[in-house]
C-alpha cells in the first residue's frame, strides 16, 4: 500500500477516499504501528505502507513525514 499526501490530507493507493488527518495526537502502538486521528476515526497504520513510495524502518519517522 502507498499513502499519497495532498494537503493535510491523503488517499491510499489512488483511491477516491480521502483521509483528513484530524485534530489530536498520534497513538504510536510499538516500533512500527499507530493510530493517526482521521476523519473516519482513529486509523489504524503500520509501516508496511510507504507514503510517496518512500519506505520506513520505525513509525515515527513514519509520522513525522506524513504530518509534513
């Protein structure tokens, strides 16, 4: 799976759903899973998905570049 960002929101894998990363504070679960406040809800992510094809080794570098 691979995220797509677009302005303070994001699709997966070019679907026509758009995630808007809501208010609140990332829940990181362990090294490479958390939960990101959505509009749908808390969302449930690990990194296993690549956001703009990039790959990553924990979940905060993870966040931190989905948040930017």
């Amino acid at each position: 799976m691979n995220i797509t960002k677009n302005n303070n929101s994001f699709q997966l894998d070019g679907l026509p759903i758009t995630y808007t990363i809501a208010e609140g504070t990332p829940l990181i679960l362990c090294e490479t899973q958390c939960h990101i406040p959505t509009n749908f809800g808390e969302t449930f992510f690990d990194t296993s998905i690549t956001i703009e094809g990039q790959s990553f080794e924990n979940i905060e570098d993870w966040i931190t570049e989905l948040y930017k």
